[in-house]
C-alpha cells in the first residue's frame, strides 16, 4: 500500500518554475499589517539589506511591537489551521543578543515562536503539537553576528527546512505542528512579550507565506523539490477518510439488512383509544366541534366548519344544548329584545315587587312562583338583582354549581350576576360563547419553550420537551449529552466548581484559586521556582530533581551519592536531573546505557585526533593518548592545533571562545574555563558575568515577580533559563537520548521515557507500512482514528499495528 502512496504522489512530480509573485491572500506582511514606524518606541526605520523595502532597527527593552486585536485576527484567520507555511525575514542581530523574531501566542502557549539565540548560536522553532504539547526544534547555527542573512523556516506537515542566505543549513523530520490558534491569541513582533525575548538589530521583509515551498520567493534560484511532506500527508489523510467512509456504510449496509429481515411476514394493524373507546384503522366519528379519523394508530381531527345560518322571520341563530353548530330557533319580542324558547325575564315596579315571564311558543307566558325566595344570610348592600329571576343573591353567588353549558375543555366562570364559559389555558374557543374550545399545538405553532437537544411534543393543553436519546434533563425545557459535573467527565479543575449546562458545563476556580477553571493555580504570588507547582498558599509541590520551600535548590543526584556511574563515565549534575556522560577519551557506542557502561575507549591517534606534532609518536592509551619521542630524537614536545602550530607550554584563548584558556603541554592541549575572580575591577563580564554587579544587568522572571543577576540560571517550563547582562534566554532542557519506539513524558517531567504499551504512548514514531484491520476487515493506517462500530464515543486508533480504543469524554 506504501508503495502505491509514493507511485500516486509520483505523478504529481513536475518540475515548475514559482513566479516572484505571491497571492496577497497566501502572504501575511508583517510590517505593512501593524503599520510600523506609526507610533511604536524603540523601532525605527533605517537602511536595509536592499533598497526595495523598508528596514526596522529594533532597540532597547521598552518598547511594546503588538500587533492590534483586529490586526491580529486578520493575519492570524490565514494561518489558523495550516500545515504548510514559511516565515520569512532578513535580518542583521546584534552580537550575543538572544532575542524573538515573532511570537504567536496565548498566555503561556506558543503556537509559532522564532527565535534567535545568540548566547548560544542557537535558531529555535517554538510551536505545539496536536497532542496540545510544547515542543522546541533546535538548530544550532548563529545569526547573531552583526551581519545580514536571509533566513527561511518552512514547514511542510512533519517535514521542516531551515535555509539561511539561500543555503539549505538543516532538514528534519519533526512532529506535526498544530495552528489550531484561539481567537484572543496575540501576535508580536521582535519580542515574546513587553518584558521577555527582546530582539536587538534590524529587521526587513518579517512575511509568512501560507504555500509550499514558500522560500523560493526569497532565493528564486532556489529549486523546488516535488511533491512536499504536506502533499504526502495530506493523501493519506484523504485514503483514512474514505477508510473510515467505507466502515461506516458497510455498517449501515448490515444494520439494514438485519431491519429488513425482521419485517418479513409481518402485518400489524394499529387502533386508536380515545376517551375509553377503541376506534379501528379509518374510522370516523364526533367529538365535540370536531370530526375525527383513526389513521395509522393516529387521532387525526378537523374543527367542523359552521356555516351561517339563513333562518326565517320570526326565529333567530341560537346554540342548543348538545349540538356544536347555531341553529334557528323561534323568538318572543320582549320590550323590542328578542329571546330565544326557554329565556326567562324578571320585571320590578317601583314598590319593589317582581313579575318574572318565559319565553313559550313565540309567546311571553307569565311564572307563577310556587315557593317563595330563600332566604339569604347576607347584608342588603351585599344582594344582587338578577334579570332572569325575582329572587335575589348574594354577591359571590355560585352559578356555576346550578348547571351550565360548558362542555369541550372548557371551564364555568362566575360573574357578579350570572355565568360564562373561557377556555382551557393551551386551548382556543370554537364558537365565540367557549362552551366548545380545541387544544393549541404549541410544538407545530412554534409557541414553546424547547431549547437544545429536545424534541418538541404536544399535549392536551400544553407540551413537553422530550430529551433526545442518550441525553438527560437540566430543566423542563432544556437536556445535556450527561452531567459531566456529576460523572466526573468534565474539564474543570480539581481546585474548581463545576456547573453543568446545556452542550456541556462552566468551571470557575475555588476562593483562593486563579485560572480560568480549567486550571486553577493557587495564589502564592509565583514563588514557586525551577516549574514548581503551587497547590495551597505558601506550598509548593517541586518537580522531581529539585526541593525546598520554593523549590530553589537543585538536588545534586552525583554528590548526594544517589547516581554510581561506570569508572569510565562521570556522573554529570543538571538543573532537575543528572546524567553519565563519557569521560575524556571516551564516547558512547550508541547504546546510551544510563550508568556510562556503553562508553568505550576513543583511539585518538587512529582517529586523528590528537595534538602531537611532527617529530614525536602518538600511542593510544586507554581514555587518552601519549605523545613520545623516539629513541635517539631530540623533540620540541609542541603541538598542532587546526593545522597551526602551538609550542610547548604556550598558552592562549580559543578564537571561538573567550572564556576558555588552553596550554600546549608536551604535544597535548589542555583547555580550561577561565577562572571568575570578582574582586578584580578588570574581569571579563561576559565569561564571568556573576562579577556584574548593575541594576541594569539583572533579569525579570517570567512571573515578573522575581529578579535574577546576570549569570544566574533556573528552569521554567522544562526550560533551561539564563540571566546574561539583562538578557534572559531560554532553552530546551537537555534530556538523555531514547532509542526505542514508544515513549512518554510522565506528568510532572521534562524528559521522555520509553515504555512497551503503545496505548500509553504520547508520542510514537508512526510508521505506515504498519497497519492495523479494525472490526469491518479494513486496513487502517498508522495513525489513523475511527469510532468503534456499535459505539458512539469509543474512539480507536491504529499505533504502529496495534489498535488501542478509549472513551472520548468529549463524546459522552
């Protein structure tokens, strides 16, 4: 199958010439973005390498080069997401200044970081992983020389090439880097931030090229190799996607084929139950205002339509009891008003006596009342005429309890001299007296309140909000995938609260905890040294390789006797950690064991790599070598050092290193460090720059809270960080090699170690010859992932042949 990938991308292979031009929508021009030379101190426009551009020089270590929010944003939407892009810059660095070219970055997260140190000679790519880790490319080449380069990072997926003055210095194989940069990430220039990583000289043509191969256009010359890391992964990318297209329809395919041989020979008829009546499939009947029909287990219902009354003289439309439509019915004039069969009118004359008449065949008939009124238990103030009968009652009388017609979902209201009807709440009238009234379909009207992962369902008089499948209820009307709160699946803090809400939940720090509840740190003011944790105020919890109260001293693994290297290592102290490195005269023969057993003796004279001059024999000694004189010869006993000649006991400093003094002694060089002797007003400051004692040479610690002398080191963030005349610069710290397939770095730790599960590896050298055959039969790429079939949040992935699955807590 590899060897498909490389046939395929081999047809891609043209030879093409780029022209000088660039879509301004693939190039980000860093000066023209931030408009520099309006109002930034400290940068200043000068002379460039060419005259076709303009030229900044960056200066002193007040200045603030940040690109504006809305700046930022523009440059940053064409980055965000690449995996092929070039930064570009002509440069002249100050000597040993150890500054930023640019930063991309989000608190402490740097996304794209380049920096040049010149304490160092160092080039550093800064940058995180899809695994969300910090990872640093180191390049060993120093630009800090006071003169002009060209200078081109590109990254191309796994694949990086740094070039400098249009010579390619260094091709590496790296792990992916990954722009998935957040919104509120900030852009600077020629710093880290306003108190770290100043650059110190001048910058021209600051671009990044979002294209393959984007150094050509700085060096046209420049042949264009074909295709790129990018192309090659991106393929691959695009045969996993139709793997995983290929598993999911062949899953499909078999659940509906075991659907469809499960309905072989069925035939189910469905009823409908209404009102303790079982209607059959189609049947119709009454209800009320409205006609009704069975339909496939459904109630289906349609208001009945009234028409409009035509009635003759002497009748009038009126409701009769159980019909839902007016019908005509005949009527008595009474003093002008019409009344319907049945009404009935009380008259009073002055004196008070009543005459009560009903409405008869056209007729009004007097009522001889037969029992007389009841008597009431109230004041006179509080008695109420009636219009349809001579006794009185008190107000707040019930008429409702002596019959009415409110049928359909309706209710009885009691009025101060009589009775009507009103609907229901979630039901409309179907005739305007609302004796009948039909229920409102919030869900189909949208008149609900369902909100997300719900499903909208009506009922009589109101509705419900039903969760999805697989979801659970926050409130009536709002459900969640589950209460990461309550199972514990949640991205919150030990020292923060969790609150769950709809799509997910909030964490928000304890009292006495800062962070943005997915991290919470506790407040000791940043006093906690070397990547100490503070987990309480006042207690900190030190990385492993350091102790005391704030983790300020490192624990020496060689002195305190914890480490006994072979005879032929000596046992090296680092910041955190120790290591057995090879004594002079010996170097490791590739296995790196951890005790120096795998260093073996160096023939220096085999090797060339001896000192001694012409007249006198070189003989190999174990862990270092003899310069003799034969027999019979009177020897100089000087030594030859880079083909230049250094006699006996002469001693000088190494041209490429001021702070090492050697000797010629009897053929041999012996070099050593200069000795600092700080009460001497004349000490070289940059050898020994503990001996300087300014202000202005002390350093700020990244928390801003602490201040380091020049020459003073600490570690911070697994970085090895130095203070040198008021210039802080940063490095990798050194971490012994690790040969071998799977490895992980342990929470807490710098260095990664090597491990046998794969499943527990965080970082793996995929190889894609290894496949893996997932539960459809289909082979899988190394690194690539798919959900396990049955499942909706086991996620797999193919490691070098192994297939190791987990529950994705995003998913549940």
């Amino acid at each position: 199958m590899g060897l498909k990938l490389f046939l395929v991308l081999g047809l891609f292979c043209v030879t093409s010439v780029l022209g000088f031009g660039v879509d301004p929508a693939l190039r980000i021009n860093v000066f023209d973005e931030l408009t520099l030379g309006e109002g930034f101190d400290g940068v200043t426009q000068v002379q460039g390498f060419h005259s076709e551009s303009r030229a900044f020089h960056f200066q002193g270590s007040s200045r603030e080069v940040k690109a504006p929010e809305d700046v930022s944003a523009r440059m940053l939407q064409k980055l965000r997401g690449r995996t092929e892009f070039t930064v570009l810059v002509t440069l002249k660095q100050e000597h040993l200044n150890s500054g930023v070219i640019l930063s991309i970055h989000h608190s402490e997260q740097r996304f794209l970081e380049l920096e040049s140190s010149g304490q160092r000679s160092e080039v550093r790519l800064h940058y995180r992983t899809k695994g969300q880790q910090a990872h640093t490319e180191v390049f060993p080449y120093s630009l800090a020389d006071g003169q002009w380069h060209k200078v081109s990072v590109a990254v191309s997926a796994s694949h990086i090439i740094l070039h400098v003055d249009c010579n390619r210095i260094y091709e590496r194989v790296v792990e992916i880097p990954f722009m998935d940069i957040p919104d509120d990430a900030t852009f600077w220039l020629g710093q880290r931030n306003s108190a770290h990583g100043f650059f110190k000289g001048v910058m021209q043509d600051v671009q990044i090229l979002v294209l393959p191969q984007g150094f050509i256009s700085q060096c046209p010359d420049l042949n264009r190799t074909c295709p790129t890391c990018n192309d090659f992964h991106g393929l691959v990318q695009k045969i996993m996607e139709l793997q995983d297209i290929l598993a999911k329809t062949s899953s499909k395919l078999s659940r509906a084929e075991e659907k469809m041989n499960g309905l072989d020979g069925c035939y189910c008829e469905r009823t409908c139950s209404v009102k303790g009546v079982v209607y059959r499939e189609d049947e119709s009947w009454t209800d009320g205002c409205r006609n009704c029909t069975c339909t496939n287990g459904t109630v289906q219902c349609e208001t009945i339509s009234c028409p409009s009354p035509q009635c003759p003289a002497g009748t009038t439309p009126a409701y009769v009891k159980g019909a839902c439509c007016m019908e005509c019915q005949l009527v008595c004039l009474f003093k002008k008003e019409e009344l319907v069969e049945g009404a009935q009118k009380a008259v009073r004359d002055n004196s008070g006596r009543c005459q009560l008449s009903e409405c008869r065949e056209t007729a009004m008939h007097r009522v001889v009342m037969t029992t007389p009124c009841p008597e009431l238990n109230c004041p006179e103030s509080e008695q109420v005429n009636l219009t349809d009968r001579c006794c009185k009652v008190c107000r707040g009388h019930d008429f409702c309890a002596e019959g009415h017609g409110c049928v359909e979902h309706s209710d009885c209201i009691n009025l101060e001299a009589g009775a009507r009807c009103s609907c229901k709440d979630g039901f409309r009238p179907l005739r305007d007296d609302n004796a009948y009234c039909e229920d409102i379909d919030e869900c189909a009207e949208g008149k609900h309140y369902c909100r997300e992962n719900t499903v909208c369902v009506n009922t009589p008089g109101s509705f419900m909000c039903i969760c999805h499948r697989g979801y659970i209820r926050i409130d009536d009307y709002s459900c969640t995938e589950h209460d990461e709160c309550v199972s514990g699946l949640h991205s919150c803090d030990q020292n923060a609260l969790c609150f769950n809400k709809v799509g997910g939940h909030s964490c928000s720090c304890k009292p006495g905890y800062t962070g943005n509840g997915t991290v919470c740190k506790a407040m000791c003011d940043g006093l906690c040294q070397n990547g100490g944790t503070c987990i309480s105020p006042n207690n900190c919890i030190c990385q492993q390789g350091f102790t005391g109260k704030r983790c300020e001293t490192d624990i020496d693994e060689c002195s305190d006797g914890f480490v006994e290297c072979n005879d032929k290592a000596i046992c090296v102290n680092l910041p955190g950690w120790y290591h057995c490195e090879c004594r002079d005269g010996y170097h490791d023969n590739g296995l790196f064991s951890a005790n120096g057993e795998s260093c073996i003796d160096i023939n220096e004279c085999k090797m060339g790599r001896n000192t001694c001059a012409n007249d006198t024999v070189c003989f190999n000694l174990e862990g270092g070598y003899d310069c003799r004189c034969p027999h019979g010869r009177n020897c100089t006993g000087d030594c030859i050092l880079d083909n230049k000649v250094k006699h006996n006991r002469q001693i000088w400093v190494l041209d490429n290193d001021r702070c090492s003094v050697c000797s010629c002694q009897t053929g041999q060089v012996m070099c050593r460090r200069m000795v600092c002797d700080c009460e001497n007003p004349t000490a070289d400051l940059f050898c020994c720059p503990e001996c300087d004692p300014r202000l202005s040479s002390q350093c700020l610690h990244q928390n801003g809270l602490l201040t380091y002398g020049s020459g003073e080191s600490w570690v911070e963030n697994c970085q090895q960080c130095q203070c040198l005349q008021g210039q802080v610069d940063c490095w990798p710290l050194s971490c012994p090699p690790v040969d071998c397939e799977f490895t992980v770095v342990p929470e807490g730790e710098c260095c990664a170690r090597c491990i046998i599960d794969p499943c527990q590896a965080d970082t793996i050298r995929n190889d894609i010859t290894k496949t893996c055959t997932d539960e459809h039969g289909i082979q899988r790429f190394s690194g690539s992932s798919w959900v396990k079939h049955g499942t909706e949040c086991t996620l797999c992935q193919c490691k070098n042949g192994h297939i190791c699955c987990s529950v994705d807590p995003m998913c549940l």
